[in-house]
C-alpha cells in the first residue's frame, strides 16, 4: 500500500469549537486590515486629486 492511499483512508479531522472561534477572529483581523488598506489608498487618491484640481486653478 502506498502513502498516498494510506492518507486517503484516514479520516478528516474537524476543527473544534475553540479553533473555529480562533479562525474566525483570524479571518475578521484580516478582512479589517485589508478594508484600512483599502480606505488608507482612497484617501490618498482623493488628496492627490484635490492638490491636482487646486494646481489647475
């Protein structure tokens, strides 16, 4: 028997209570720093774009 039909017979391990609860958090933390990120760049395009008007005047 190969390895890889030995893995396929074992069976999955599911994540308990306390380790989906971790994940969550996990998931939630990364979702947040990326909508910061998003937010830090739109305010930064909408400063370059006000300087750009106020130098056309």
């Amino acid at each position: 028997m190969n390895k890889r039909n030995k893995q396929q017979n074992q069976p999955l391990l599911t994540p308990t209570k306390e380790e989906r609860y971790q994940q969550e958090i996990a998931d939630l933390k990364a979702k947040l720093a990326y909508a910061k990120m998003e937010n830090d760049i739109l305010k930064k395009l909408r400063a370059l774009r006000q300087r750009e008007e106020k130098d056309k005047r």
